[in-house]
C-alpha cells in the first residue's frame, strides 16, 4: 500500500538470506511506483531448510505504517502443501478461495496471549 514507513527493521542478512529493497523508515511508498516493498530471498541445501530460513527471516521483518502481505507469506510457509511441494500455479486460488484473513491461532499461542493481556491489564 501506499504511505510512510513508519517502522522498518530488515531481517539478519547472510550468504543463504538476500533482500532486494529501496525502501527505509520515514520514507514513502508513493502511488508514482512500484508498492513493492522488498524482494526477500533464502537459500539453503533443501527446500525444508530454505523454508525454515525464510520463515525465520519473514519473523524478524518490521514493517510499520503501511500494509504488507507477512502474514499470508508465513501462512503460506506454514501450508502443508506448499511446505510438500504438492502445488500448482493454481496454489492461491486452491488454498485461499475467500481471500486471506489470517492464520488460526493453536491453543497454546492464545493462552499464552491471554495470560499476557492479563498481565498487562492489571499492573
């Protein structure tokens, strides 16, 4: 989307992790451009590992002040079919007919989000 960059931490570059991108805090992403904001890219010796890489560096990423797709990137990370190499051109539409609304939390994730609420609400 468009605006300004209001918080922005890349993720820790390395060999087998790349990031193409222009952008920075306090910049704008202008409607004149591209809204791309990055190109992030990992490699590693199989397609697990190049995964986990890329699931770790996506988790370190901040991007603040304007939409991004980090949720629905993770989420797909985290589809067994993609994570299978079970997919097709047609992955998207298959998997997220009705569009992407974000990923379902475990249990264990919401109460440990619960409790910290709690936490927070009564100090």
């Amino acid at each position: 989307s468009t605006g300004r960059i209001i918080g922005y931490k890349e993720p820790k570059l390395s060999e087998n992790v790349r990031l193409d991108t222009g952008v920075y805090e306090g910049g704008e992403v202008s409607m004149f451009y591209d809204a791309m904001i990055a190109k992030l890219c990992t490699y590693s010796e199989n397609r697990e590992k190049a995964i986990d890489l890329m699931k770790n560096s996506l988790g370190e990423f901040i991007i603040r002040g304007v939409s991004h797709n980090i949720n629905f990137l993770q989420a797909i990370l985290n589809n067994e079919k993609f994570v299978d190499g079970n997919i097709s051109t047609n992955f998207i539409q298959e998997e997220y007919s009705e569009g992407f609304s974000g990923a379902e939390l475990n249990s264990e994730l919401n109460s440990v989000i619960l409790c910290a609420s709690v936490f927070i609400f009564i100090q």
